[in-house]
C-alpha cells in the first residue's frame, strides 16, 4: 500500500472506532437529562436509579469519545497537512468550537452533574445535565457543518493572494442544505444507538440471563428501562427513514454520482428501479444472477417521482470528465452499493425488534421464554402448545446480544457509503483526495503511527466494555428520597448516590 491508502486506511480506522461512541454519548445525554428530570418531577425512586445508571454509562463513553476525538481531528495534521493548509481556514471555526464545547462546556458540566449530587440545589444539578444534553448537540451540528462542507462546498472563497480557501460566511456554513438534512439524520440515528442499549440492559436484566434483581424497584427500573429503550429506539427508527429520504433526494442533487454508484446504475433511466438485493458482480458489465428490484422506487427516492430519470455512472463520468479534466470520477461501486444496503437492513431491522419487544411486553406483560429455545418455541406454535407471544419473546431475549450493534453497524454503513462514495474527491468538484496527502509524509511513518493508534484503541475497547459490563451487572440502590416535590431553592439537597 502506498501513502495515500495507508493515510485513508488510518483515517478511516480513527474516525470509525471514534463514531462507534459518538451517538452514544449524544442520545445517553438526552436520556439521562430526561430520566432525571422525570425523577425531579415524580420523585419516584426508581426514575432516580436510572438516572445514575445512564449518567455512569455517559461518562464512560464520553472520556473515550473524546480522547478519540482528539486523535481525528489531529489527523488534518498528521497526515492530511496539504488539505490542512489549503482549507484551514474554512474548517478551523468549526473544529475550535466543537473542542470548546465538548472539552470545556460538555466536559465541565458533566463533572458538576457527577460531583454536584451532594453539592448543588436539585434545579441547579438538574441543569448541569440539561447543559451537557444540549451542548452534545450543538457540538453535533458544528462538526457536521465541517463534513457537509466536503459533500457540498458552500460559503467559501480562495484567496487570490495565497490560493487558499478563506471562510466567506460562518451562517451559510452552517445553514448547507446537506447540514441541515445530514443533522437530523444523524441524531435519529444516534438516538436509536443509545435506545437499542438500553432496551437490551433492561430486557436482559429484567427478564433475561442477567443477575437475579433484588427486590420489587429493582424490577420496576429494569422494566422501565427497557421500554424506554424500546420506544427510542423505534421512534427514533421512523426518524430515520424519514430523515434518510431527505437526505437521499438532497444527496442527488448535490453528488448524483453517489446515488448512481448505490444502485450501481451505469446507464441513465426514467423510472429506475431500486435492487433491494442481487447476488453477483456489482461493477460495470456484471449481471447479477439473482436481483430483487421494486420498480420506479430509486427515482421516487432521487427525485420524488416514479417516472424521474436518474443519471446512470457512465454519463456522470464523461460529465465530470468534461467538468474537471481527464481522471476517473467513479467510487468504489460494490462498496457503495452494499454498505447502502446493509445501512438500511440493519437499522429496519433495530426498529422492527424495538417495535417486536414493545408488543409482546405491552399493558405491563413480561417476555416469555420457551425451555426449548427458538426452535422449540417454533415447533410449540406449530403443534398449539404455545402461544405467538411466547415465540416472540423467545425470539427477542436470543437477540439481545445482538441488539445494541445493529444501529452501531447502520451507523458505521452510513458512514464508509457516504465518505467511499464521495471518491476520488476530498472535498466534492473541488479539492481531490490524492492532492490533500502532507507531500512530506511516508508510508512508514503513516504505518507505524496507525500500529500504535490500533493498539491504543484496543486497549480503550477493552476497559470500556469491562466498564460498562460492571455497570449493567451491578444491582440498583434506593436512598432516601423527597417525594413531596420541594423545590430546592429552601436548601433541600440530592441525595448522594451510591458510586
């Protein structure tokens, strides 16, 4: 491998392994901003010990989030100097606002909410998580104005003096069509990623293989717990797909060699069909020996309409070709077209469970598990000694391991297509990958720093699943709580929780 797919090979591993706790910490602020806040409201101890529980599980997550983070963004330095230094200006804002946010605003609330239980008036603590909450999404917002700015160059001006690009407004940086369509679309997608952990914890401790709960509360919270992840994680489903269609039309409109390369649609059609799934060679030329299309369906989701044409890869390329100067313009088709699919799969599939589980556990009903395991639930249905809902519940706890990675995979799906299928640019139309490389850098030298990030790495995935497996194992603590609902402006204190 030479630099540059070893510099692309690096930064993919750091900004993969970086997002895998982004959305986490994202949706485990909210939640535990809100869990707290109906526990202020309710007084109701077990809203309480949930609280702790989300707050533990956030903080976790956010000191690896953030020492990733630092390793991401020194990647424009480290082995992406010449995009640095010919874009720096444009994306510097962006970046210096978010280390704000995240390293003094998130970080030091979070440190007031997890010190100030004993401390701070219960209205002043309830807002420390709030300020967290809501700087998580600022934060969110900011930095995806900097990668829509690469999808969708806007806002800008080079400098004739130094050939630079300067930032010509920081608004319409903020305001690109593709932020504002790519934000909500990711946050959805961070909410199921928080909702699918909780529902499993909840639903494995509650009615799973989990440590026996100790007492009456301890069930309620566990219940209560799944539930909520339940309800998250499919509404925020639906959130989703709504959110992705938008996105999806303004994508084309913007890069519709992307939409092209997700079909691996190579001719220009009206009316084209969407493959949901095909067996065989994606690339030109390669006829699938097994595809299941819905017709008209990819020019409703490119353009809203079922009879629209869609521009097929071979005449984007001569377009480009015309455009830009002789190169090749096409992505890496059967990545984009299989990471479109699996995105899509796994995150339906998430929604359809959290969906599955909220039925069978509805009006305060439990999961039933059958002695036999699925396949003997399967053969109980069929001979009329059990019932669906026992099915289906068996079904649900044999997929709670899987449950919290799928929308981790649909996420990290989403990702690999959007920035893969943006190749060979950098920055779309204007700045090409190959060119943003710092000219002095090495093979060796990129190696042997992407070694010592995959060891470092896998030492953090390491403690931060020791760390959350001891924390979901553990059983939750009832202290003495006000339950008259005082406020805290006449000195009434939190309880101290038990760490």
């Amino acid at each position: 491998m030479d630099t540059l797919e070893l510099a692309r090979l690096q930064f993919a591993v750091v900004t993969i392994y970086h997002y895998f706790f982004v959305p986490l910490s994202i949706s485990l602020a909210a939640l535990t901003a809100g869990l707290q806040t109906a526990w202020h409201r309710t007084g109701r101890p077990h809203y309480r010990e949930l609280t702790l529980l989300v707050g533990k599980l956030l903080m976790v997550t956010f000191a690896v989030g953030v020492v990733t983070g630092l390793v991401q963004e020194f990647q424009f330095g480290l082995s992406w100097s010449d995009f640095a230094r010919f874009y720096g200006d444009v994306f510097g804002p962006t970046l210096a606002i978010e280390g704000m946010l995240a390293f003094f605003l998130e970080a030091t609330f979070l440190g007031l909410w997890f010190f100030g239980w004993d401390r701070l008036p219960r209205l002043a603590h309830l807002a420390t998580i709030w300020v967290v909450a809501i700087g998580t999404l600022l934060s969110a917002f900011i930095i995806l104005a900097a990668n829509s700015f690469m999808q969708n160059p806007v806002a800008y001006e080079v400098d004739p003096r130094t050939g630079r690009a300067q930032l010509d407004s920081f608004w319409g940086l903020m305001v690109n069509e593709v932020n504002l369509v790519a934000y909500p679309h990711t946050i959805a997608g961070a909410a199921m990623t928080g909702g699918a952990l909780l529902m499993a914890v909840g639903a494995w401790r509650a009615w799973g293989r989990g440590p026996t709960a100790r007492g009456e509360q301890n069930d309620l919270a566990w219940r209560t717990l799944a539930r909520l992840g339940g309800w998250v994680t499919a509404v925020a489903g639906l959130a989703v797909a709504i959110t992705g269609d938008l996105l999806g039309k303004v994508m084309t409109a913007v890069q519709p060699m992307k939409m092209a390369a997700a079909e691996a649609l190579y001719a220009t059609q009206a009316g084209a069909p969407f493959s949901v799934f095909a067996i065989g060679d994606p690339r030109r030329g390669g006829e699938p020996l097994l595809s299941l299309d819905v017709p008209y369906l990819l020019s409703l989701l490119a353009h809203g309409d079922p009879g629209a044409t869609v521009q097929g890869i071979d005449d984007l390329q001569a377009q480009y070709v015309q455009e830009h100067g002789p190169g090749d313009y096409v992505p890496w088709v059967p990545v984009a077209y299989w990471t479109f699919r699996l995105m899509i799969g796994t995150g339906m599939l998430a929604a359809t469970l959290a969906v599955l589980f909220l039925w069978v556990t509805r009006r305060g009903q439990g999961l039933v598990r059958h002695g036999g395991g699925l396949a003997g639930a399967t053969r109980g249905v069929l001979a009329g000694r059990s019932s669906l809902r026992t099915l289906f519940g068996t079904g649900v706890l044999a997929c709670l391991p899987l449950l919290p990675a799928l929308p981790v995979l649909a996420n990290t799906f989403g990702w690999v297509f959007t920035e893969t299928a943006r190749q060979p640019w950098l920055v779309f139309g204007l700045f090409r990958t190959e060119d943003g490389v710092g000219s002095g850098l090495t093979s060796a030298e990129v190696l042997a720093s992407l070694v010592g990030f995959g060891l470092v790495y896998g030492v953090l995935a390491l403690v931060w699943y020791w760390a959350v497996r001891h924390l979901i194992a553990e059983d939750l603590t009832s202290g003495p709580v006000r339950t008259d609902g005082a406020d805290a402006d006449d000195g009434d204190r939190a309880p101290v929780p038990t760490y």
